[in-house]
C-alpha cells in the first residue's frame, strides 16, 4: 500500500520577471514502512518538495495524496488538522519552543490536538532515542544532535502516517567538521 503518492508535481516561482521551477513535474509513490532519503545540490527543490508534500505551501499543479487522502483538496483549516494528526515533521533548526522542556515541547502537537498524552509511550520514545534523562532539560542545555533527537521524539509521539524530515546529511551520517 502506498502511504504517500505524488502525481505530476509542479511548483513555479514568480519573482518579477523571473520564473523559477522548483519542481516540474514530479512523481513518487513511497509504501508504507518504506525510507526515502532525497538528496540533490543546494537549490534543487528539495526543501520545496517536502513543503509541498506536509501541506505547508501549495503546488502549482500536481497531486499529494497522503494514506488515500488527496490533501490539495482539503480547506485550510482540514489541513491544519490532518497536518497535525498525520505528518511528523522534523525541521532543519528543529523549532523547538524555547520556552517549554524537552517533555512539554514533545506532547504540545498531542495537546494541541485536545488529547492527553500516552506517557508510557513517551517514554517508550525517549529511551529510544536516549533522552530519558533529558526530560525536564530546556532545548539551550541540549547539544545540536540531542535537541534534533526532540524534534524527532515530537514528530514520532502523534504516531504519524509519514514523517517528514528536513535534515542535513552531516547531521544524519555524521561528519568532521573544522571551526
Ligand atoms: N519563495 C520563493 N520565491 C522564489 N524562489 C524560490 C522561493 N523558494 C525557493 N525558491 C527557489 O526555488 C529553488 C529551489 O529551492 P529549495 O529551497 O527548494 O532548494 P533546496 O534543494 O532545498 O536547497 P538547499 O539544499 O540549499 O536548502 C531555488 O532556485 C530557490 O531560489
């Protein structure tokens, strides 16, 4: 079964005279359970492509049907909801409320969504991701990959149909880096 299918997917900037295709005309069925890694030159479209995919901006043209359901179709505000309920998003600079610790930022989709939290698989996810003892830490006391490992502990805790993440590949594989 596919869990995400995308049909001949464009999206053309207008700035002045200038137009842009970012994407022009892509095609994708992904199953369910399946990883897909993207990759491609910086300014090739991928950050537009999971724009487009999570609902977060709209399509030129083209189809985004996300476990049956074709999201171009949806009204603002139904998209808000099934965003929230269906897509996990891991951002590049993790957006992580300053304000709220590791716990709160991760439950804040479920309570936005009027639900209470199932703690046990809180947990559950942040013995996973090696977080147990970072509950109670705010996201300025964590390292880049631990405030990333949130991030991903909040896209995972509203038990999504996909996950989209926006990650750079040293962050993933890990990388030497020099300052
Ligand atoms: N809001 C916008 N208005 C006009 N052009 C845009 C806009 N957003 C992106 N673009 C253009 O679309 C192209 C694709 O940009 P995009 O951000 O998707 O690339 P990317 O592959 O994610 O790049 P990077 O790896 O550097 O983050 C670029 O040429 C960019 O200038």
């Amino acid at each position: 079964m596919n869990i995400l299918s995308v049909r001949n997917l464009k999206k053309y900037y207008n700035t002045g005279e200038n137009k842009v295709k970012a994407l022009d005309g892509v095609d994708l069925d992904i199953r369910k359970g399946e990883f897909l890694a993207i990759v491609g030159t910086s300014g090739s479209g991928k950050s537009t492509l999971l724009h487009m995919l999570g609902g977060l901006d709209n399509p030129t043209s083209g189809e985004v049907i996300i476990d049956g359901r074709n999201i171009s179709g949806l009204s603002r505000d139904e998209l808000t909801i099934y965003r929230r309920r269906k897509i996990g998003f891991v951002f590049q600079n993790y957006n992580l409320l300053p304000l709220m610790n590791v716990y709160e930022n991760i439950v804040l989709p479920i309570k936005l969504d009027g639900i209470k939290p199932d703690n046990n698989y809180i947990e559950e996810i942040l013995k996973l991701l090696k977080l147990e003892d970072k509950k109670y830490f705010m996201p300025n006391q964590l390292s880049g990959g631990q405030q990333q490992r949130v991030a991903l502990a909040r896209a995972l805790a509203i038990k999504p149909a996909i996950i989209l993440a926006d990650v750079n590949w040293c962050s993933l594989f890990g990388c030497v880096s020099s300052v």
